[in-house]
C-alpha cells in the first residue's frame, strides 16, 4: 500500500487545501468590503456581502475599493500602483473562481490495479465543442500532489495583494465612510 497511498492522500489533501485556501481569500474580500462599507463597525456582525454568488463578490468589493481608495491619501504614484494591483488581482480571481468550480465539480475517478490505488483522474462531467472542428472535448487530467501548484501560487500572490489593500485601508481610509 505504501507510496501509491501516500500519493493519493496527498493528492486529496492538496485538492482540499485548495478548497480552504480559495475559502480565505473569499473571507478577505469580504472583509475588505465590509471594513468600506462600515469602516467604524457600527453593525456587527456585518451581514451584506453575505448572499452573493464568488463572481458577484469579486466584482462588488472591485467596484467598492475603487470608488473607496482614493479616499486613503495616498502619494498618486502608488495609489496607482495599488489600485492596478488590486485591478489585476480581481481579474486573477475570477480565473482562480472557474478553476475552483472545475476542479470541485468534478468527478475523482480511481485507477486501481492489485486493489491498490495506482492515479487519481479529474474528470469534468460537462462536455465541451470545439468550436472549429466540432469535436467534442473533454476536460480530464491525472492528479497528484503537485497539480495544484500553480492554482496555490495565484492563490498566494492574490492573499498578498488584498491583505496590502485591507492593511492600507484600515491605517487610511477615514473611519467616516463612504
């Protein structure tokens, strides 16, 4: 059982650190979103931001931090240099939110030999066309421990920039509101 196992568990363990993580970086915009909306705390627990679908989320804290930002006083340069950061980062976790819902609504198939697990496939159960040939794709992908990767390094570069974008507002952003 030994390595074949290990790289199994492994494997599942990544896919459900990739869960978690994607899971703080939702709580991070909501945090941000909540700290502009009510910079001085008034209502706690806060409860707008809640109900909203990833994609929605993403583009209403987008929407709120620019409009917020240039409340913080910053030097213009790195205002800018912010705001383009916290612009593409947005962009980045839309990309990271569709690679979410491939990868979590997918099925895990098992290849077995000797009883033993042997490779983990993804595969998406929603066939694609393509749009020159008209063949029909699938979206399928052995996994193992390092599959994740990438996903964990966008992840990681984008936890970077919110936490920035929060830290500033909360030592910027007058405790008026918007």
């Amino acid at each position: 059982m030994g390595s074949a196992m290990n790289h199994e568990e492994r494997t599942y363990q990544r896919i459900g650190e990739f869960d978690v993580t994607f899971q703080w970086l939702e709580g991070k915009l909501r945090e941000i979103g909540w700290f502009i909306l009510d910079p001085g705390r008034e209502e706690w627990p806060p409860t707008s931001l809640r109900d909203l679908t990833n994609h929605q989320l993403i583009e209403k804290v987008q929407d709120l931090f620019v409009k917020a930002f240039p409340q913080c006083d910053l030097p213009s340069d790195l205002e800018q240099e912010l705001r383009q950061s916290f612009d593409a980062c947005a962009g980045e976790l839309h990309q990271i939110r569709k690679d979410m819902n491939r990868i979590l609504h997918s099925a895990f198939i098992e290849l077995k030999a000797g009883g033993e697990v042997q490779g983990l496939v993804r595969s998406d159960p929603r066939l694609g066309v393509d749009e020159e040939t008209g063949e029909t794709l699938f979206d399928q992908e052995c996994l193992n421990p390092g599959s994740f990767d990438k996903e964990m390094r966008r992840m990681a570069e984008a936890g970077v920039v919110l936490d920035r974008a929060y830290i500033q507002l909360i030592h910027r952003y007058p405790k008026g509101g918007a």
